[in-house]
C-alpha cells in the first residue's frame, strides 16, 4: 500500500518524492522519473541537475543522497510540479514576441494572449438582451432584481420552458506545460437559485471565501474542443473582486485533460492563431 498524507489543497493523497528544487513555483527545470506503473503510479522525480548527477552515479545511492535533496509532496502537487517543469519544444518563452491584433479591443497586443472570454453565457438571446433594456427603464429595477439581466458577473435568465436560470462569471485555468502561466478561458457558469442569491448577498463581504464549493455546468460552447455545454464543474469563491475559479471534473474530455494534465505553449499559439485577427511573429 502506497503511503497516504494529508495535502492543504489537495486533501488526502498519495506520498511522492521528489527533488527539492521541484517542489515551489519553479517551472522549466525538467521533470524526470521511471515510467509510471501501476504499482508506483507516482515514480520518484528530479530536476535535469539532480538527475545528471543520479545518471552519474548510476542511480540512487548512499552518495546520492549526500548530494540531492529529496522533499515530500501529495501526488496532487506531484501533477502540478510535473506540469510546470516539463520541457516542450515550444516554450511560451517563445511566444513573448508574437504580434497580434485583439478581437475584443482591435489593439495591437505583444506576447502570448492568455485570456479569453464570453460576455454572457450561451443561453442569453436578443430576446433577453431586450428584457433587460426594457428592464432598466423601470424605476422599480434599482429596489428588486429583475428576472432577466446581464452585468459583468452574474446572470439570470427565463428559458422558452418558463423556468428560471442563474448564471456566474469565472475562469478555467489551464496550467501551461513548462511554465508557471496558466492560460485561462472566462466563461459561465450555472448556479442553482440559493447559492446564486447567497452569493449576490456576499457579493462586498470578506467571509464569501468561506462559502462550500458550488455545483455548476459550463453555460458556454468554448470553441477549439468538443461541445463544451454542460461539463460538470464547482465554482470556488474567491476574495471580493475577483471571480470565481471552477473546478472542472475529472473527465475525458479534452477540456477537462487540459485543465488536469495540461496545455501546452504550442497548443496556446495554435489557438491564438484562430481566436484573433491577425497575429505577427
Ligand atoms: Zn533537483
Ligand atoms: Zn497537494
Ligand atoms: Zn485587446
């Protein structure tokens, strides 16, 4: 039985080892280990300086340990550590001196784009979008919260079936391979009606980052994947001003592998070349 311990973030989890300089926020200092098995899924890692010296010395010996720290870490920081630290071809490094014009604000912007981001979620029509003009003629729209409405973070919407919808604005994060960046799409989330009101409530309060995660599906049709329309995530409250992380739930879709094993800074560039107007370098 593999031994267990007890991550901050990550829970319960399995123990790995792995060279000191791995565990932190380093990034691009390689990542090498044995071939994973199914006994040790987790094979012990080191950075390309420790491991020139194991390959030196012809594997871990007495020796060895003289020389090379070894730290404790839960297999969840294990897939961070070795996200960030694996070397790609394509560094986003590379990426710092692209050209492109921005599809949101017809600039020209410098480096690699790592945000993209929806307005409203994939449910808000023309239709609501006229609901909620008229709405905000109303002098009554300032004392109650109308049915239909859009702002920058939160939404909430009636379908064609008569039922309610409630919507919140967050980010996907997808660590970058090789990097300590993440390359984030802003899209929304839904949110069952009390934890919506719960949060509009807290939406000023300091304690809103002690709210339980919340249960959401992806209310937006991220392009660059396979529909993206109801994958399972939990929101996690941030501080007050910043939106709301979702967590996506382990899945093999090809969004939820990015958002656990990664995105790659040659992927990243792919995308860009789709998602603006015109991109140099
Ligand atoms: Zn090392
Ligand atoms: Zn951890
Ligand atoms: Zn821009």
């Amino acid at each position: 039985m593999a031994d267990m311990i007890e991550c901050s973030t990550h829970g319960q989890c399995q123990a790995t080892y792995v060279c000191t300089h791995l565990t932190g926020e380093t990034a691009g200092l390689g990542f090498n280990h044995d071939e994973p098995t199914d006994e040790d899924p987790f094979p012990d890692a080191f950075c390309d300086d420790c491991n020139t010296i194991l390959e030196a010395l012809g594997g871990w010996n007495e020796e060895a340990e003289k020389l090379i720290k070894i730290s404790l870490l839960c297999s969840g920081c294990y897939e961070r550590a070795r996200i960030r630290n694996t070397k790609t071809d394509v560094t986003l490094d590379d990426l710092k001196d692209l050209r492109w014009k921005c599809t949101s604000c017809d600039e020209w912007h410098t480096g690699p784009m790592l945000d993209i981001g929806y307005d409203a979620p994939w449910y808000w029509t023309k239709k609501h979008a006229e609901a909620d003009r008229k709405a905000r003629l109303l002098p009554s729209w300032h004392r109650e919260r109308p049915k239909t409405f859009l702002n920058e973070d939160f939404c909430a919407l009636i379908d064609d079936d008569g039922h309610e919808n409630f919507f919140v604005r967050g980010l996907i994060h997808l660590p970058i391979i090789g990097a300590g960046e993440t390359f984030r799409w802003g899209v929304w989330g839904s949110l069952s009606r009390a934890n919506f009101e719960k949060l509009l409530e807290m939406d000023e309060d300091p304690k809103r980052t002690e709210l339980p995660a919340m249960f959401s599906w992806l209310s937006n049709r991220v392009p660059e994947y396979p529909d993206t329309l109801n994958l399972k995530m939990y929101a996690h409250i941030q501080p007050v001003g910043i939106r709301p992380t979702f967590f996506l739930e382990p899945s093999d879709h090809p969004l939820a592998q990015e958002y656990h094993h990664g995105i790659s800074a040659e992927r990243v560039k792919e995308i860009m070349l789709r998602q603006v107007k015109e991109l140099k370098g």
